[in-house]
C-alpha cells in the first residue's frame, strides 16, 4: 500500500531474500514519497554489481530525501564505471541530502567509484554529476577501507567537495588500500584550497 506520511525507513536485507527484496526496493520506494532518511543495511549479504541499479533507482525517486546511510560493505561488488555511473546518479539525484554515510569496506572497484563520485575523471569532469552537485550536503562519510584503491581519484574528490558550500564534516575511512601520506595530503590541500577560493 501506500504511505505518503512515512519519513524514515530502515531495511535491513539478509543474503537467502536478497534477489526478492532488490526487485521490490525501487517499486516500493516510487510509493514513499515523504521518505527523509533512508537507511539501507546490506553488509555481507553476496550482493553483486547486478543487484546495484536496482537498489539505487531507489533513492532517486525520492525528493525529499534528506539522510542516505548505505552499508554495503564485504559484499562482492567489483564495479565497473558505468555500474558505479549508475550508483552515484542514484544518489545525487536526491538534491535535498544533508547527510551521506556511504560504507563500501571491503569490496573491490574502489577507484572507478571515487571516479564517479567526484564526476569523472581529471580532463573528463561532468560538473553536473557526482558529488560536486549536491549542495545542500553537510555531513560526508565513505568508507573504503580495503576496496582496492590507488588514490589517484582523491584530488579530483576534493574539488568536487569543495564545491559543497555547507559541508562542515567530511569522514574518509581509506586504510588498507595502496594510498600514501602524499595522496592524503594532496586531496587535504586540494580540498583547502578548492573550497577557499
């Protein structure tokens, strides 16, 4: 049915209804319009890259959305850049967002996705995608940890941060990955000096 005055909503999937419920998520999410903080709780549940868009058409469908907290971590998603496409125009469709706690620990395809965050590429920016676009964003947090990252998308991700005038708390989780004390100091700098001028 419908539940045009429900505002919060957690769901908590398991690995045995995993296939049944990412095919319900995005028709039961077209009904709950008034939605403001969805919590979404899919650690360790075998989900792959096919089950993706359709856990992330979800979000998009709600206007309202203020509060998006993802936990998606040690599960079996590698992610290509059109899949994590996908993922992150789910999530900056919901331009009303003040708070964004994405957890990915522990999957592989840390890079394409930090790539699709920060809107493509160095050269290649779309300044319409990633999260560059959500400007009421306050709270950031992504953990990463053990996902398979080099670093060379954190500068891009800081410029596009830096675009987001009312962020006040960013919170990147990055151990375990091949990035160095040079990486985190340029997306720190790039970050300063990107949101100062």
């Amino acid at each position: 049915g419908d539940f045009p005055k429900l505002q919060k909503v957690f769901l908590k999937l398991t690995p045995d209804h995993l296939d049944d419920t990412s095919s319900l998520v995005s028709d039961c999410f077209s009904k709950l319009t008034a939605v403001e903080v969805l919590h979404i709780e899919a650690r360790e549940c075998g989900v792959e890259e096919k089950h993706l868009e359709r856990f992330f058409a979800a979000p998009k469908r709600i206007q309202e959305l203020k509060v998006l907290r993802l936990d998606f971590s040690h599960n079996k998603l590698t992610g290509t850049s059109p899949t994590w496409n996908a993922v992150v125009a789910g999530i900056t469709a919901c331009r009303m967002l003040t708070e964004l706690v994405l957890n990915l620990a522990g999957n592989d395809g840390g890079d394409s996705f930090l790539e699709a965050l920060a809107g493509g590429s160095p050269g290649k920016k779309d300044t319409t995608a990633g999260i560059g676009c959500l400007h009421q964003l306050v709270v950031c947090e992504v953990n990463l940890g053990g996902s398979d990252l080099n670093g060379k998308y954190l500068e891009p991700l800081a410029t596009a941060m830096s675009t987001c005038s009312k962020l006040k708390r960013i919170k990147m989780i990055l151990h375990n990955n091949e990035i160095t004390g040079r990486h985190a100091g340029l997306f720190l700098s790039t970050f300063r000096h990107s949101a100062s001028v």
